[in-house]
C-alpha cells in the first residue's frame, strides 16, 4: 500500500498565499491554509502554504494558470497528519 501524498503550494509571502486561497475559493477548489512543512521551510522564507489533496491537484494548476496567480513551487510529500497524535487513552 503506498502513502498518501498531500501537494504544498509554496509562495514568497502571504499576500500571494491568500490570494490564490481566495481564488481558489471561488473556484469551489478545496483547499486549506497550513504550515509550511520544516522540510521544506529552505525552499522559501515564507512559513504559510497551501494543501491540497491529491484529487484536486489538476484542478489547482487550471486554476493558477487561468488566473496567473503567484506562486514559488508546488511540492508532494507524504502525509505529514497524523490523526493519532492526541490520543490519551
């Protein structure tokens, strides 16, 4: 069984980051605001990203180059939630 990839959508700042969520948004296009993931923090010096799900990927790029919105990089990793982690019991 392979892992679960998640796409982080990189920007140089924030301006940039809300403004495709925004448009994203309108698009109907799922996505959520997180940290950027630390093995990614060298990448660029702005700590916001974007996640998207690997089912929405294609429809983020359509909607990047529809609008040409800005951004610095895309990048897949594996799934950095863990559903577990504030298991007490």
């Amino acid at each position: 069984m392979s892992e679960d990839i998640n796409y982080y959508i990189l920007f140089d700042n924030y301006t940039h980051g809300l403004a495709l969520y925004k448009l994203l948004q309108l698009d109907s296009i799922p996505a959520r605001i997180s940290p950027t993931p630390h093995i990614l923090q060298e990448k660029v010096s702005c700590g916001m990203s974007l996640l998207i799900m690997p089912e929405d990927i294609e429809a983020v790029r359509a909607c990047i180059a529809e609008h040409g919105a800005a951004y610095h990089d895309i990048a897949a990793l594996p799934c950095q939630i863990k559903t577990d982690r504030f298991r007490f019991c």
